[in-house]
C-alpha cells in the first residue's frame, strides 16, 4: 500500500488557496485583510514550489533543494512585505482614521 499523496492533491489544494487568496484581494476592503490575503497567494505559490521540488527532478545545474531555497526566498519576501505594507497601513490610517482602501484614492488627503 502506497501512502504517499499524489502530486496534483498539492496542486488542487494550492489553486484553491490562489484563489481564494485572489477573491480577497479583489473584495475585501479592510487593508489588513488585502495583506492578509495576498499572504494566501505567496504561500500557495510555496506549496506549489516544495510539491514540484518534492515530486520533480531538478534543472541541469540546480542543486538539489532548489524548491525548497526558492521557497525560503518567498517567505523572506513575505516577511518584508508584511514589514512594509503594516507600516504603509498604519501611516494611511493616521491620515484617513480608516483601514479602508477606497479611501485611499488620493495622495493629498
């Protein structure tokens, strides 16, 4: 008996977060729950980089754990968007006293 989970329960899973993920960037309009949201996107995208790391074979020329160190980049990236689009957030809503990004149309105030 296999009990190893196939490839593409990975991908389901991972297009199902995308989306989700996207539906929330679209729809939301609390800015911590558009960041929150794109947060979703990155970590379906690191679901499909270790799954395809996990049931691949690497390029000519990349190392073994290629998925893997592609995946700590996306999760560095994450960690300074997260740093930045706080920051951005808290400095809109000092300006607007809201978290809604429909206020956040003009640079004037």
């Amino acid at each position: 008996m296999n009990s190893e989970i196939p490839l593409n329960w990975f991908l389901y899973f991972a297009a199902a977060s995308f989306s989700i993920g996207l539906v929330g960037v679209l729809l939301r309009r609390n800015a911590i729950a558009v960041l929150m949201a794109i947060e979703i996107m990155l970590n379906a995208a690191n679901v499909n980089l270790v799954a395809f790391w996990r049931y691949g074979t690497p390029p000519p020329g990349a190392g073994p754990l290629a998925g893997v160190i592609l995946a700590l980049f996306v999760i560095t990236i994450a960690a300074a968007e997260v740093a930045v689009g706080i920051g951005l957030i808290l400095l809109c809503y000092r300006r607007w006293n809201a978290a809604d990004v429909d206020r956040y149309d003009s640079l004037s105030g």
